[in-house]
C-alpha cells in the first residue's frame, strides 16, 4: 500500500507480557504517527491480552504491521483496517420492524456499511425493501428439504462480497453447515426471553407469567443455537399495566436499539471474540 495520510485502527489479541502498550506505542511515535485513540484491556483468567488503536499520519500500511508483528508474541493476531464502509447482506422473514430500522439508518448515512441485498424466504417484505433501491430475493423453503433451501440462499448470498450477514428477525433455525460457511459473520437479534419462553409468541407467555423485565440480545451466530458470543444487550422495565401487545411492542423497540449499537460496533471494529464471549471497546 502507498504511503498515505489517513487512519487506521490497530487491532491485537495476544498471550499478555510486560511492555507491550510500550512496545507497540513506541513504533507509532517513531514513525511520527498520533494515537487518536487507545484502549487495552487484560483477561486474567486466560492471560489473553486486548488492544484497539486509532492512529493517524502518513505510513505505510504493509510496512506498519510487518514492523508491529515483529515486537509481538508468536501467534498474536493482528490487523490493520483502513475505515471504511463495510458490506452486509440481510436475511428476512416476516417482521418488519429491524429491517425498516436499519434501512432508514442507512439511507440516511447513519449505518457504517453498505447493504448489498436482503434475502426473504417470504415476500412480505419486498416491497419495503424496494422503497430503498436496494435488490431482494425471495427464496422459498416450500416444498424442499432444509438443505435444499440453505443451498439456494447460499446461492444468493455469493453472488455478493461482503462483511457480515445480519439475520434481521430471520426466524429459521440455520444448519451447522451454514453457520460453519460464514464463521464469525452472522450477526442475530432476539428477544431476551429464550430460552424461558420459546414458541411463536413469547411476549405472550411473558405476559401470563408477569414478568417486570423486557430485552433483547444481539449475538454472533454459533452452531449452539441462540449461545454465541453476545455484542450487545438491553432491557426495559414492564408491570401490570402491559398486555402481552404493549410488551411486543416496547420489546421490538428494544430489538432495534440493540441491533443498531451491535452493528455500530462491529462495523467500526470494536469488538474481539474470546472463546464463546466478547471484548467490546
């Protein structure tokens, strides 16, 4: 890469040792570049090491990280990103309230990222998608195996280079093979009543339970369903003046407050994957 005037975010997990921030800084300032920003954090109970860096100037972004990965463990991980617009592509079923709120946020150049295609295995919500130029594919699962239909979405999908895939209120169960296609890129929303109520109508259940709390999980997609490593999570208060409608609605709210700070994270690198958990700066 040429020598340019810009930024990049410096991203490092590696086995902790003593002088790091000290090592890694220390060639920043020598090469005459500003840290805008920096946060590390150390996970004690694995001895892992965490570093997010913002840095500013003129520099070579090859030359950079040859010369960063010279002073870090063996087996560190590290990135350099030039910010820029990543890519998404959305998976849909019925429910239109995530995917109306990241559509609006993207078309008012409010979301990081690009949105390359929403995917439907219904076409309930083509039509809003149409509103915002943005190309759907409706793939059917009528008829044919779940296999079969992930195949077909699969197909959809790869005609697209992208980032992470966001399951917007996708309400299918995705197959390991799936999953394992696109590790650590996809990217669901739930309400934060699984597993404790599970069926196509929790906030009833909720309801006829009385419960006081209402929110929503945002999570990477594992094999283990709904227990991947978790981006971000809400909640609101409820009583007894909410019937198991009012609870729907304030929980949606919920769920696209929590999808948006979970994109916003993702999409500006703020965040690390540690076992079956994450780092978040």
């Amino acid at each position: 890469m040429k020598n340019t005037k810009n930024k990049a975010r410096i991203l490092i997990d590696c086995t902790d040792a003593k002088g790091l921030v000290y090592l890694v800084s220390k060639i920043f300032f020598q090469r005459g570049l500003n840290i805008d920003n920096n946060q590390e954090f150390v996970d004690k109970e694995s001895g892992k090491f965490f570093m997010r860096t913002v840095v500013s100037g003129d520099f070579n972004a090859n030359d950079l990280k040859t010369e960063l990965g010279r002073v870090l463990p063996s087996h560190a991980n590290l990135k350099l990103v030039i910010p820029k617009k990543k890519k998404i592509v959305l998976l849909v079923t019925k429910e239109s309230h995530a995917l109306g709120d990241i559509l609006i946020r993207h078309s008012a150049g409010e979301l990081d990222a690009t949105i390359q295609a929403v995917i439907g295995n219904h076409k309930t919500l083509e039509e809003l998608v149409s509103r915002f130029d943005i190309p759907f594919y409706f793939v059917s699962a009528q008829g044919i195996t779940r296999s079969e239909h992930e195949r077909l979405i699969m197909d959809a999908i790869n005609h697209y280079h992208f980032d992470f895939l966001v399951l917007a209120k996708y309400m299918r169960i995705l197959t390991e093979n799936f999953v394992s296609c696109y590790d650590k890129k996809i990217i669901n929303i739930h309400h934060s009543f699984l597993p404790a109520f599970i069926g196509a109508n929790p906030y009833k259940q909720a309801f006829e339970r009385g419960v006081k709390i209402i929110g929503a999980t945002a999570h990477f997609v594992t094999s283990d369903l709904d227990e991947g490593p978790i981006i971000a999570q809400n909640i609101i208060p409820v009583n007894h003046r909410f019937d198991w409608r009012d609870m729907q609605r304030a929980g949606r709210d919920v769920e696209k407050s929590v999808l948006s700070r979970a994109l916003s994270l993702v999409l500006n690198d703020r965040v690390f994957i540690h076992e079956n958990k994450t780092v978040v700066f």
